[in-house]
C-alpha cells in the first residue's frame, strides 16, 4: 500500500526503537492547569493577545466602513493614482504582519520560557 512506511535500512545492527516518554495523566493535567504557574501563563498571553486582537479589529472595521460610507474620502489621491483607499488596503497588510512579528517576539521572550518551564515540569514527573 502506497501509505505503508519503508522498512528501515539494514545496517547490519538490531537498533532498539527510542523509548516513548512517559504520558503525564488527566489528573496531571487538571493540576497543572489550576496551578498559579500556569494562570500566570494565561493571564500573559491574555493581555497581550486581546487587547491587539481588539485593536485590529477596529482598524479593520474602520477600513471597511470608510470604504462603504466614505467613498469620497478614500478616493481621494494622493500622488498620482494612489489614493486613501490603496494606502488604508496596504496599511491592513503592513499592521497584519507588524502584530505576527511582534507576537512572535512577545512569545519567545515571555510566553515561551514559562510554557517550557511547565513542560519539562510535568515531562520529568510524568517519567518519575
């Protein structure tokens, strides 16, 4: 079946599969989930995340009802055939990937570190 895995290469040596880690249970879970660490992790990623998700939002819609309601406004030119219109569409582009990048950079610098600290946490209990 064109689904199957290849067989392994034979390289002469009878090499063991590498050991699954140790799953942590439900219970390990629902603890680590009420656990201070862990709400602090949310409560990170919350005030960053809402209030920029907020925020885009409103640009977004700002965009869209100056280009239902304020037709005039937005074809106004500004140099040669560039209007307000072209300028608030490329705008939209240019603050989507700002808000990724600086996500990225707010995640590896304060949610990362926590979310790895919590990982390893229950990986070495879980193995215990």
């Amino acid at each position: 079946m064109a689904t199957d895995a290849p067989p392994p290469p034979s390289g002469g040596t009878d090499t063991a599969p590498a050991p699954v880690p140790a799953q942590p249970t439900t219970e390990e879970f629902t603890e680590v989930q009420d656990s201070a660490e862990f709400g602090e992790l949310r409560r990170t990623y919350r005030s960053f995340a809402f209030p920029l998700t907020v925020a885009f939002i409103a640009w977004y819609l700002l965009f869209v009802l100056l280009s239902n309601y304020a037709g005039g406004f937005m074809g106004t030119k500004l140099l040669g055939n560039v209007n307000v219109a072209l300028v608030f569409g490329v705008a939209q582009f240019a603050s989507t990937f700002l808000i990724a990048w600086f996500y990225a950079r707010y995640a590896a610098g304060k949610l990362d570190p926590k979310a790895e600290a919590i990982k390893s946490r229950m990986e070495r209990e879980a193995g215990a």
